[in-house]
C-alpha cells in the first residue's frame, strides 16, 4: 500500500470514529509541519503552537475530506494558512530560511555548492557558509508567494502539482513563482560566486 493510500486508509478510520487513527497521522507528520511553520514563525514554541493549532483544524475539518487530493497535500496548506494567520496576527517577520542547496533540482547548483563545500578547507567552509547566508537573506526578500514556492518545492521536496494544491493556485502559477525565486537567488549570489547558479532552471 503507498503512503497516499496509507493515509487515506487512516483517515477513512478516523472519519468512521477510530480517533487513534488520527495519533498516527499526527505522529507521522508532525515533524515536517513544524519545520514548515517555522518558515514563517521565529521561536520554535510559537511553531510548536502553530502546528498543534494546525492539526486540530484538520481534524476537525476532516469529515470533510473527500480525498481528492493527497491528505499530506491537504494538511500543508491548512498548516500554510494557520502560520500566515498567525504571523499576522502577530506581527512578527518571517524567519530566516536555509535552502538546502544539495537538494536543489539545478544539476549546476549541486555541482557548485559540492565543490565549495570542502571540509578539507577553511576557506572552502568559510565561502559555503557566505552562500548560504546569502541565501537565506535572499529568499527572506522575497514576497510571501515566492518564498513559500520555493520552499515547499527545495527543502520539503514537494511535486509541482502538489504545491499547486498546498497555495490554490494553477501548476502553471507554481512553475512561474519558483524560477522568479530561483532567478532572484541567482542575482544575489552572483555577489558571492562568480556566475552565481548559471541560468535558472528552465521550466518544463
């Protein structure tokens, strides 16, 4: 049985009254919530909150679930929306991201960053630890909608079409926000790296 499946099963349980079922959904996804929400929210206790809050939306909304998409799917843009609304009711600023740039689809970004990051050497160390900082300062610049783009797509590994999913918005929307992020990281880190990333990935 895939995870899709997997969860769907569990949730059918909890939909029929088993709450237990929804311990394992919770247990199976808590950790990736918490490290989504704390895109957006500075102190892990506030994230800790947020994805608490999340998950009892969820299931509380989840009589409602048809299964038409991925539960995962689902539950991210509950998650999404909850550390929005708290960040704003809040007034707090976004948190500083770190892009792993080994999971990066960009054939040429991995290559780069492999290169750079030469335990062997101090400067190699000192070089990676500026890109990443320039990194994170970069995706911090950017709106809200590129941000959440690219990290939903490059640090929790999502589809294009289930980020579609997660923002409500058309895959084609998706596409266009993640290279507008590539391409503003890519400036940014031209200051560091000579050539920055090279070309944006082109979208296909």
């Amino acid at each position: 049985m895939g995870p899709d499946a997997s969860d769907l099963s569990l949730v059918r349980r909890v939909q029929r009254g088993e709450r237990g079922a929804y311990d394992l959904l919770v247990l199976k996804y808590q950790h990736k919530v918490v490290k989504l929400v704390m895109r957006y929210l500075r102190e892990p206790a506030d994230a800790q909150d947020v994805a608490q809050e999340a998950f009892i939306k969820a299931y509380r909304a989840l009589p409602h679930f048809r299964g038409d998409s991925a539960f995962y799917t689902w539950l991210y843009r509950i998650a999404i929306n909850t550390a929005k609304n708290a960040l704003a009711a809040r007034t707090r600023n976004p948190v500083s991201f770190e892009l792993d740039m080994q999971n990066n689809s960009n054939d040429e970004a991995s290559d780069m960053v492999n290169r750079l990051k030469d335990p062997e050497t101090p400067e190699g160390l000192a070089l990676t630890e500026e890109i990443r900082d320039t990194v994170n300062r970069a995706i911090e610049a950017l709106p809200e909608d590129l941000r959440t783009a690219i990290v939903l797509r490059e640090i929790e590994g999502m589809s294009y079409d289930e980020i579609a999913a997660s923002m409500e918005c058309p895959v084609g929307t998706v596409r266009s926000r993640i290279f507008r992020a590539r391409e503003a990281i890519d400036r940014k880190l031209r200051e560091v790296f000579e050539g920055g990333l090279g070309r944006a990935e082109e979208l296909v």
